[in-house]
C-alpha cells in the first residue's frame, strides 16, 4: 500500500503534481460558485451590510488615501491642517459642480 506519511502515493501522484491541484482547486470553486447560486437567498443580509455600511467605509479610506499627499504638501507651507482639508474638499466639490454643469445640458 505504502506509507501515510512522507513519500506515500497520494502525496507522489495528487499533491506534488500542481496541474492536478489546480484543477481540484477549480473544482472546489465552480462547485462554491454552483453552492452559492442555489443558495444565494441566504448571503442577501451580508450583501446589503456591504453595500450600506463597508462600500462607503472602503470609498472613505480610498479618499483618505488619495488625498493625504495633498494635505502634507499644503502643510509643508505653513497652512494649517484644517485649512488645506477644507481647500481640498472644496475645490473636490467645485470640480466635480464645474464637470456637472458643463455634462448636463441646461434644461
């Protein structure tokens, strides 16, 4: 039969051949996939907690991250920390007015 552990015959033909996993592990996924589609009913909950509470939390961080460059650059020139966050997010707010009105026809 051969051993359980170390050179046995599921770790020399199964475990060490990696064309062999990867297709277990597409296996394992398209029979999740499969899983989730029959039974998405009940994930519905935790598709609304995400779209209502994490999204925005993960957009928040997106904006932190993109826009604290920014602010210590101002900083650097002796412009106060609540000063150069209000510029910014004014100025975000006045871009995106300028794009709304000139996109969207006067009705």
């Amino acid at each position: 039969m051969g051993k359980l552990l170390g050179n046995s015959i599921l770790h020399r033909f199964i475990l060490s051949n990696r064309f062999f996993l990867f297709l277990i592990i597409l296996l394992l996924i398209g029979i999740n996939i499969l899983v989730y589609q029959e039974i998405s009913f009940i994930f519905t909950p935790i598709e609304v907690l995400f779209k209502t509470v994490l999204l925005p939390i993960m957009m928040a961080t997106v904006c932190y991250y993109l826009i604290s460059p920014l602010i210590n650059y101002l900083e650097r020139y002796n412009i106060k920390r609540v000063y150069s966050i209000t510029f910014i997010f004014l100025l975000i707010i006045g871009v995106f007015s300028i794009i709304i009105i000139s996109v969207i026809p006067l009705l």
